[in-house]
RNA sequence: GCCGAGGUGGUGAAAUUGGCAAACACGUCGGACUCAAAAUCCGAUGCCCUUAAAAGCUUGGGGGUUCAAGUCCCCCCCUCGGCACCA
C-alpha cells in the first residue's frame, strides 16, 4: 500500500461529504436534536487563526460524535461581518466593504473546509446580508416600540485627530486605535438600550443553566448587584429630601456629612442657595475635564468642595449635617449622592483633609483596633457590632441592617433597594459599516420607526467612507438617501444616519440558523420549538460580559414579545464553555507585527488536516491558553502515520490478542468520557497509548476490532478514517456509524498490582488476582523477604488496606 | 484593593478526586539502518550520590491533619484573567 499521502486522501473526502451533503441539519426530523454553536468569526483579512480552528475543531469533534450516537446535529456556521478593519481598509483602498467582505469570507469558508469541519453549509449566514440585517432591524423597532430604545445625551469617546466617535473598544489605553491620540469626551445624542429593565432577570436566570462557574461569576459581578437601602436625609429651611443610596445602613448614626456627585441635579436646583456656587460650578467642570485614565488612577488625591450654606439633618441622630461634593461619588450609580461617615476610607480622608468632624459607631471584635477605631486613628470598613447607635447598639452589622431600615421606612424615611453597577447599553456608531438604525426623525411626530414593510433600510451605496469629521456617520452626506417622508404623518423628515454596534448581528444569529431563508419571520416557531434552546455553546472569555449578556437579554426580550416561541423558555443557551487561546511560540501573542503568526493552511499543507486537527487537541487542556509549538505537530503526524501504517500494512489479525481488545474497550470508553469534558488532550493521549500497544502486540488487530477504532478514531482524524474505513471493504461513511459501546466485563481487572507499604513508603508491588481480600494479602506480604528484611524486629503497629490498591505496614 | 483561575521534569502536560507523582508527547543522549544525511526503528531520560546497585530528595514557600497529601486545612509568595473611587 501507498505511503500516507493527506493532500490526497483528504480533498476526496472533503468533496464526498460536502457534496452528499452527511452534515445536513434535518428540519421536522423524528430524530432527537442536538444544538452545537460556536462563535461565528469577523471575517479578517488575516484568514482563520489556528485559535478559530481549535475550537472550530474541538466542537466538530463533538459534533460528530453526536451523530454517530444518533442525534440530528445542528453544527452551522455564519459571518459577523460588519466591523471596522473592513471599514478602515475601504477607507485606504477606496473598496466597497461587501467587495471585502465576500473575499474574505470565502477564504474563511475554504479554510474550514480543509480542515475537514463537519458544517452544514446550506445554512450558512452573513450579517451584512440586507435579508439577514432586515430582521436586526426589525429586532431594533421592537425595542422601541415596548420603551426599550430611547435617545439620550451621553458623553462619548471623541479622537480630536480623526474627528470621529469612538466605541470603548476602540478605545485602546486611553488613545485612538487608529492614530494614537488621547481620546477626548465629547456629548452627544446616542441611541440607548435599556439593559437594565432585565438587570435581575439577567442575574436570577444564571441558576437555571449550565455555564462554567467562572462565567456565571463574571457575568454576575459585571451586573453588580447590591442590596442596599435609600434614606432620606432633609434639607434645612428647603422643603426637599437628598436621597442617599447606602448598602451600609448600619453605619447610618456615624453619618457626618454629605457628599454629593459634582454633576448632581440638585446643584442646579439650588444654585442661588448655594453660597459658593462659582466653586462648585468650577469643580463640577474640572472633574468633567479629568479623563478616565484620571478618574480611576488609586492614588489620586481626594478632593472636594463644600456646599455653602446648605445643611441637611441627619434623620436618625437629628444632627445637622453639611453637604459636600467630590468627584469620587458617580452620578451614575445609586443616587449620585453618599451619607459619609468613618467608616468608609474614602470619606474618612476627605473629613482629616478638610476637617469635617467624624463619629464612629462600629466596632471590631478586637479590642487593641476598637480602641484605634474610636480614637479615629484607624477607618474601619468591615461589618462589626453596633454601638453608639440607640436602641441597635450591641447588634451584629449584618442583623442591624433591616432592622434599621424596617424602622427608618415605618417613619417614612428610607426604602429597601437594590441597584445594580450595569448601565444602558449605547447602541449608535458614526461609522458606515453597520446596520442603518432603521428610525426617522420628524419635527412634528418625533421619532418614528420605520414601517416594518419597508424593511430592510438597505445601506446606500457612497464615494467615501471616511468619518465627516463633525461627528456624523458618512451616510448623513448622502442627502437623497437621509431625506423622507415621515412614516406617521408623511411629512418631511429624516432618517437616522447612526449605525448599530457590531454586537447587533450577533444578538440573535443563533436564532437564524434555524430557518436562515425565512423572509416572513426571523425563524419557523415550529423550527424554533425543536432546535432551541442552544444545547451546547462555546467562545472566547473576552465575550463574556458583552455578547454573551447581550444576547441572552434580547432573547429574553423577544421571548417576552413572544417573537420566540413560549415553550423554548427566556435562556437562549443551556450549556456554555470557553476555550483558551493560541498563543504564538514563546507564549507572546500572535501578531503581525511580531511575525509569529501561524497560518493554519501551511500546517495543512505540510503536516495535513487530521494532524493539525489532532495537535490542536492534543497540545494542552481546552480552556488553558496555551503556547504554539511547530514541534508538537511533528509528533502529532507521527500519530497520524502510525495508525495508517498499522491499519494499512499490518497483516489483519483473525482475532485480537485478548490484552489488545482489553486496551482497546479501556480506549473506547476513556474517549467516550473525555470528549464529553473537553478533554480532548488526555482522549488522545489513551488513543496513543492504544496504538502502542497495537504496535507492539504478536497478531494486532481482526477487522471488526479495527473498525471500533476507526469509530473512535474518526471525529478526531475523520479523512483518514473514512481512507481506513473504505479500506476494510466498506462502501458507506465512517462518520454515519454507529459510536462504539465498550464492554464492561472486558474492561474489569483480573489481576492487580498491588502497592506495598511501609510507613507510608512504596517498598514493594506484588502482582496478585483482583479482589483478595487483607488477609490473602497479609499472607503474601509478611512472608516475602524484601518485606520481612525491612520489618526486621519492629513491631507491626497497625495495617491498612485499600482492596485492590495497597497494604501499608505501619511499624 | 476585590473576585476568579493557576504554580508539577529541559518543554507541553497527566494523575481514576486522599492511595505507585511525572502517563502521553516534545526535546536531549545512545544505538540500529545508511557511503552519508534525512526519515524510520530500538533503548535511556525528575533531581542528587554513584562504575553499578541500594538509599535519599522532589509537585511555588512554610506549617498542620492523616497509616498515606500534587490533592484536604491555615499562613505567605508569584503568574495570568476579570472588575475597579459602585457608597
């Protein structure tokens, strides 16, 4: 037989099963179902990282597994192809994005063919396509139709160089991505998404599914919620309450002041009460002035000014309080203002700066730090016991708390309240690749969705995709496209010119997969019902906190609309994973500049698919990041060679030697259960050792034998199984076999090896029949003369046996 | 600062969850084949002492529990990831 020859053996394969169509998901199937996702790539012009195909391969192999267990297997594939490296090149070239667009998609597309991907490409999606974006659209109206999208005025990320809004992520350290100048704020009329009218659910909804704990937490902590309490504080001689947010009411008769946010509403409100107004006004500005890179350096010095002549009354000690602002307390977050006291750092070094009287009112357990803490020598920040507090002295801080809040809330005082870190979502871009916010503005009506007949609000065509350089998107240039006629009174009007964030498109594309023709709905409920939710999805840690939440709060939205059906439930994804990335050789990041990166189609080339798809399984556990190593290839396509020498060339047994087949039900059974665990490396690693053996045994394997191998061996190497199958005289697919069960009886023990102790020290390993029982083994053990030389006169103290495992002679 | 993950040979890593530490692979060294090289095959390979055997030491550091600890408990150090003036 030929030597083993991948270029050749794998093209045919590849060919046979796209063109028979084996990974077709079957619609309206009897079968059971089984949902597999991975992330859909932005389709560079870099081509697929060897990190895409890692787990691009990783879930085929489970993929494929799936179907040889008799499932219907949804493993699609699709493009989020609006971003801005397409932009930013059709910006030099002078190119039409979709022109760069289609290229590089279909060099993505050919390069997971090579590898062998088990894709069913007839559902193949692309969320540049106008029938695709129509529905990102419509999704869009809906949103603000139900109150979920509104337009406000937020401070953006503004490069002062371009003239161009930048989103946070192009925000690198500060600087622009694109020319490196220190980005400036900039206010502006943005669309916003109201993310935080699901805060809790997005929270709650986390016990009910199966994340990795780390991603649960993650997205847990980027929610932020905190229980917590608003109290009341009154205004002297103004009929007006401060409200404060505090999850500390504990410490609410230490409280000595107030601070509120610089940009607080309540400045405004009482400018002529405020005797120092110019002061504040000025301290308002300059904290507006302070970037982030300032505004979250740790050691900035606290700063602050007082608000001269307002007092408040602090509502349970009846004290007169003064009112402050500082640039530490975020309008944003809770009420924008703070009751501030000695027991929180921060307020703690503002009153010694500024010599704002203190009081303490909790206190340790120790009593060398309680002394400390009253004397103000030291701040106290944690949960302690209560004193100076009336009638809540002596309670635990914990118990305190809804006890005070219970009585403050009696008195009309304060409110239970949880708030939550998690701010609306800002969905405008100025840039021209993205989907056109599908809204007109009129000056009579207002703003308008689009009516959804005219769905999709396709995106025109221009001559420059440059920035304006006022802040606009390129498309408010194209003036016949901006003017229309209003869709409620038809008057004059216009349309938005913002385009969506790139995380619209993948807000939802899972969905789309289902029914990816459909042009009457965004998916078959009846398709719907069968394929959701998602069984098993799996991506990048980086999407976490955005398009893992994202996703999972517009699905709920659209369950709640009932645009999906009921019975799928409000959690679009059961099961979600992560893998590690690929790093460059010498565990630096791949990058251009560093010319380290590896192209996956010259390992292809030289080493062949099923190699590199064994590698990248084999070189580390999932969800590690881990280094490249060309080095490790070499040893994976000696694998590779290995089992088709063996299979090809080896004389086939008329039966296999028993401690062969023993092997290999062990193997079956180790894949089986490894694959299910992302352990990828250690299934391959027992597959190996199995080869060892078959290597090494007298007569090797019969063929029904080798054909279990094959089974197991195929999701892993599916172009040389399929080779080896057709070789065992076969005319079908590897791939459409069944997946192999073990034999239970096979895989039993006759005879173990025992270890030998001796004060807890291996001294010896007898090889006995399994199952003796202590005394046997006793029996055996204190009669051998290595053992008797070691126990020499001590006295044996105490045995301890494990069955089947180890006797340790304690003396 | 807080939260999470991790630290095991020269390297990537295993270790059935408390029971032989280093499987599998890379690399290195030695041998076979060859005029030679590559490829392939065979053998050795945690450290230390040693011609060898035997002993001893070893899972970031220190302490503890246990007949027995990479694994459990306490303290400390380091690396990576996330969040970060969040009241």
């Amino acid at each position: 037989m030929a030597k083993y020859n991948p270029k050749k053996i794998e093209q045919k394969w590849q060919n046979k099963w796209y063109s028979s169509g084996v990974f077709k998901a079957k619609n309206g199937s009897k079968k059971k179902k089984y949902y597999l996702l991975v992330e859909f790539p932005y389709p560079s012009g870099d081509g697929l990282h060897v990190g895409h195909c890692r787990s691009f391969t990783a879930f085929d192999i489970i993929a494929r597994k799936r179907r040889m267990q008799g499932y219907n297997v949804l493993y699609p594939m699709g493009w989020d192809a609006f971003g801005l490296p397409t932009e930013n090149y059709a910006i030099k070239k002078g190119v039409h994005p979709s022109v760069v667009t289609k290229k590089n998609t279909d060099n993505f597309r050919s390069q997971m063919q090579n590898l062998g991907l088990s894709f069913d490409w007839s559902r193949e999606i692309d969320t540049t396509d106008p029938k695709y974006y129509k529905w990102t659209q419509w999704i869009f109206i809906q949103l603000f139709k139900n109150g979920l999208a509104y337009k406000s005025k937020i401070s953006i990320n503004w490069c002062p160089k371009d003239k161009i809004g930048l989103a946070n992520e192009e925000v690198i350290d500060g600087k622009c991505e694109r020319c490196g100048t220190k980005v400036e704020k900039k206010e502006k009329d943005q669309w916003m998404i109201k993310i935080t009218n699901y805060a809790e659910r997005l929270i709650k909804d986390l016990e009910d599914v199966d994340y990795l704990e780390k991603i649960k937490t993650q997205q847990r902590d980027w929610i932020g919620q905190s229980h917590g309490a608003v109290v009341k504080f009154h205004v002297e001689g103004i009929d007006e309450d401060l409200e404060v947010f505090t999850t500390r009411v504990d410490t609410i008769f230490s409280g000595t002041f107030l601070i509120l946010s610089p940009e607080h509403s309540f400045i405004d409100k009482y400018r002529n009460k405020i005797e120092n107004i110019e002061e504040v006004l000025a301290y308002r500005e300059g904290a507006k002035n302070a970037s982030d890179m300032d505004r979250t350096n740790q050691d900035k010095e606290i700063t602050g000014v007082q608000l001269k002549g307002i007092m408040v009354r602090n509502p349970v000690t009846n004290e007169e309080m003064p009112v402050w602002t500082a640039d530490f307390v975020l309008d944003h977050y809770g009420t924008g203002a703070v009751f501030a006291d000695a027991h929180d750092k921060r307020d703690f070094k503002m009153a010694k700066k500024y010599g704002i009287p203190l009081r303490t009112s909790i206190k340790p357990d120790n009593e060398e730090l309680t002394q400390k803490v009253k004397n103000l020598e030291e701040c106290f920040e944690d949960d302690g016991t209560l004193y100076n507090s009336q009638e809540f002295d002596g309670l635990k801080s914990a118990d305190a708390r809804p006890k005070i809040i219970e009585w403050l809330s009696a008195k009309g005082l304060a409110n239970s309240k949880i708030t939550y870190k998690l701010r609306d979502w800002v969905f405008s871009r100025q840039h021209y690749w993205g989907e056109p916010i599908p809204m007109v503005f009129c000056k009579k009506c207002g703003w308008q969705p689009v009516k959804e007949k005219d769905l999709p609000i396709k995106l025109p065509n221009v001559k420059k995709y440059k920035p304006t350089g006022t802040g606009e998107s390129p498309l408010s240039l194209i003036e016949k496209w901006v003017k229309t006629d209003c869709p409620n009174c038809k008057g004059p009007a216009q349309r938005e010119t913002d385009t969506m964030p790139n995380w619209a498109g993948s807000n939802w594309y899972f969905l789309r997969y289902i029914d990816p023709k459909n042009n009457k709905k965004l998916s078959d409920d009846s398709a719907m019902r069968y394929w959701m939710p998602v069984d098993w999805y799996n991506g990048g840690m980086e999407h976490t906190t955005l398009h893992l939440l994202y996703s999972r709060f517009i699905f709920k939205f659209l369950w709640d609309i009932k645009a999906v059906p009921a019975s799928v439930g409000s959690e679009p994804y059961k099961k979600r994973t992560s893998h590690g990335m690929v790093l460059g050789e010498g565990g630096i990041k791949m990058s251009k500049s560093k010319g380290n990166v590896i192209n996956p189609d010259t390992i292809i080339k030289q080493y062949g698919a099923d190699t590199l798809r064994i590698y990248e399984m084999f070189m580390g556990p999932f969800e590690q990041m881990i280094p490249w190593d060309t080095k490790g290839v070499v040893g994976c396509r000696r694998f590779v060679d290995k089992v088709y020498n063996l299979a090809a060339q080896k004389k086939m047994a008329t039966k296999t030697d028993e401690a062969l087949k023993k092997v290999l039900h062990k193997t079956i059974k180790k894949v089986g259960e490894d694959v299910e665990n992302l352990k990828f490396n250690t299934a391959i690693s027992s597959m190996m050792e199995f080869v060892n053996a078959w290597q090494t045994s007298e007569n090797g394997l019969d063929k029904k034998d080798l054909a279990d191998f094959l089974r197991i061996f195929s999701p892993f190497a599916p172009h040389l199984a399929e080779e080896l199958w057709v070789s065992l005289g076969n005319k079908d697919l590897c791939c459409q076999q069944k997946w192999p069960k073990y034999d239970e009886k096979l895989i039993e023990e006759k005879r173990v090896l025992l270890i030998v102790q001796i004060n807890g020290k291996v001294r010896d390993k007898i090889e006995m029949k399994a199952g003796s029982s202590q005394k046997e083994v006793e029996k055996l053990v204190l009669k051998s003369e290595k053992i008797k030389v070691l126990i020499g006169d001590a006295e044996v103290k105490k045995i301890v046996f494990v069955y089947n495992k180890l006797i340790n002679i304690v003396i």
